[in-house]
C-alpha cells in the first residue's frame, strides 16, 4: 500500500498485452457487518470486486424485521435485505430494484412500515425452506453483486452489560437484552454477548471466510454490527484462523452505541472481545484519527498497519462516501 490514497473513485487500470486488456483476478472479499454501515462498504467494494460475499448480522429485534421474526419465527431479514440493495448495480433496472427492496408500505394497518424486501425475503425462506437458496434467488432476481449470506442460522439475541441506567446508582452494572434497547440505550455498554451462546455459524459463511483473500469487519454499529460477529464460535474462529488478510475499518465518529468514544477505545472493545483477533490493516477517516494520539499503539497491538484517508461524504454528515472507501479499499488491497 502506497503512502498516498488514489484520488476519490480512482481505479487502477488493467495491464494491456499488445493493445487488448489483460483480465486481472480480483480478490475475494469477505464483508461483515449489519445494516448502513455494511452497506456503505458494500458500495464501495462492489466497485473494485465481484468476488464478494456480505456475512450479516441476524439479531435486529426491532422494526419490520422484528416483526416478521417474531410472526413467523424467521431470521430477521432487514439487515441482508440492506446489504442485497447495496449489491444492485449502477444501471437504471438495479437502482429501480434497489428502490423496491427498500420501499415501506405506507398503513395504518398490519401492513404499515413493512418494507417489500423483507416481506419478498421472508416468503420464499418459507417457501424453499432454506434461507441461503432464498437469499441466493433474490440476488440472481436483482442481479447483484456478490453473495449475501447469514452469520448463524438461527436468530439471535443480544444481552449487554451497560454502566449509567440507574441516576441513583451510577456504578451499578445492568443488563439490556435485544437488539433495538441495546442500540438506543442511555447508558454505557461495557460488554455484549449472544444468546444461543453458542449458536450455530451458517455453514457457507465459514466456507466463504476461509476461501477469501480479504475480509472487512466494520464500518458500522459497534456493539450490534460489528462485535456479535466475533461471538459466532465457528465464525470466530475462521475469522481468526484464516489465512485471508484482515481489515478493520473504523467509524466517522463515536455515536450512538459508542457515543464519546475514542478511535483506540474501538479497537480496545473489539480484542476484549475476541482477543485471538489479529488484524493487517486498520482503516481510519483522517478526521478522527486525528483526534486521537492512541490510535496507533493500539493498531500495532493487534498487529496491523494503520490507513488513514478522507473518507467522509462532502455535505457533512457522518457517512462514507462509497468513491473514498472504494478508493482506499483498492489501494489497500492492491486493485
């Protein structure tokens, strides 16, 4: 990787043999995460790769999905149906199907804010009886991009251990259990683990991590996204074992979850999480790794090289702008 990033967008050509193009082996792209941080990934690496798997997150409680999992008994769909939509193409027929998975019925009745993605999804796992072959059929049906693909097969729960609930007990440690308190909580999450336990790892997401060149943890909602994860038994330890290189790619700001966290604190979670976690690359927005003198002692410990880059969207918000991530990606994976 080059000291500079290539400029936003950039791509690097390929070589050409007496003036015809020669075709270069992409790399195989492993991405974890849940939700629009997954799906800002999967918009930038959809332009360097199409060797790409999406490993999502199955313990959204909240909303239409949680509905669905709770009617039906299902995984909850909202998060792979995010990251199906990011793997829609460029072109006008994969912006208008990306458009549909995403659109929310608008009711007052039972059908109300149920987006059609998940209600598409939800019906064919019922009717195939395999959530991989239905997810399988509604990329090919979109077109997309790369492989969406569970972490576990089961739906999960998260528990969180969180400092701060109580005004008159400041220091007592309380449990928040389910995805959407744990997100929204006023408190200081400390710590989270899965319930199952121990639960059972989709089968071709271990598949995919092991065969991979790269794989992505991050960006996105530290302690519901990115950490649960590491808590998968098999997927964990695939993760860990496998001989793909390893990137971690850190956040725009501490929010939410991690609100008035540091860069380092992120980092420090995620191995008192996993703490067999090794990693090559750490990859930071400029702007907050800025802030933050730790940082790179931090990066060293778990053995990776510390990227910086802008990486932020032009208008302010806290977003990755796809071109940037894109840009940083082929540069650290040598695209």
């Amino acid at each position: 990787m080059s000291d500079r990033m290539r400029a936003p967008g950039a791509v690097r050509a390929p070589v050409r043999l007496h003036g015809r193009p020669l075709v270069e082996r992409r790399p195989a792209v492993v991405a974890f995460g849940g939700g629009h941080g997954l799906s800002a990934s999967l918009s930038a690496l959809r332009r360097v790769t199409d060797r790409l798997t999406a490993i999502v997150t199955v313990a959204d409680d909240g909303g239409s999905s949680g509905r669905l999992r709770r009617e039906l008994g299902c995984l909850p769909p909202g998060d792979l149906r995010m990251a199906l939509a990011a793997l829609c193409g460029d072109d006008e027929s994969g912006r208008t199907w990306a458009d549909v998975l995403q659109y929310r019925f608008q009711s007052p009745g039972p059908l109300g804010d149920h987006a059609i993605g998940n209600l598409l999804i939800a019906g064919l796992w019922e009717r195939l009886g395999d959530p991989v072959a239905g997810l399988d059929m509604v990329a090919r049906l979109l077109g997309c991009t790369g492989r969406v693909l569970p972490m576990a097969s089961v739906p999960l729960e998260i528990e969180a251990d969180v400092i701060g609930l109580s005004a008159e007990h400041p220091d007592e440690v309380s449990s928040v259990r389910g995805q959407a308190r744990v997100a929204k909580t006023t408190g200081e999450v400390c710590s989270v683990h899965l319930l199952p336990e121990d639960p059972p790892a989709c089968p071709e997401s271990v598949d995919a991590v092991l065969a991979a060149d790269w794989v992505v943890l991050g960006p996105g909602s530290w302690f519901t996204s990115v950490i649960p994860h590491l808590l998968v038994p098999q997927l964990a330890e695939a993760i860990e074992t496998t001989s793909a290189k390893r990137v971690l790619v850190l956040n725009l700001e501490p929010a939410e979850e991690t609100a008035g966290f540091s860069a380092a604190k992120h980092i420090e979670l995620l191995a008192d999480h996993a703490p067999k976690l090794r990693l090559d690359v750490v990859l930071a927005d400029s702007g907050f790794a800025s802030e933050d003198p730790h940082l790179p002692a931090w990066a060293d410990s778990l053995g990776a090289e510390l990227a910086l880059a802008d990486l932020a969207v032009r208008d302010g918000s806290p977003r990755h702008d796809p071109l940037r991530l894109a840009s940083a990606y082929a540069e650290i994976m040598g695209v």
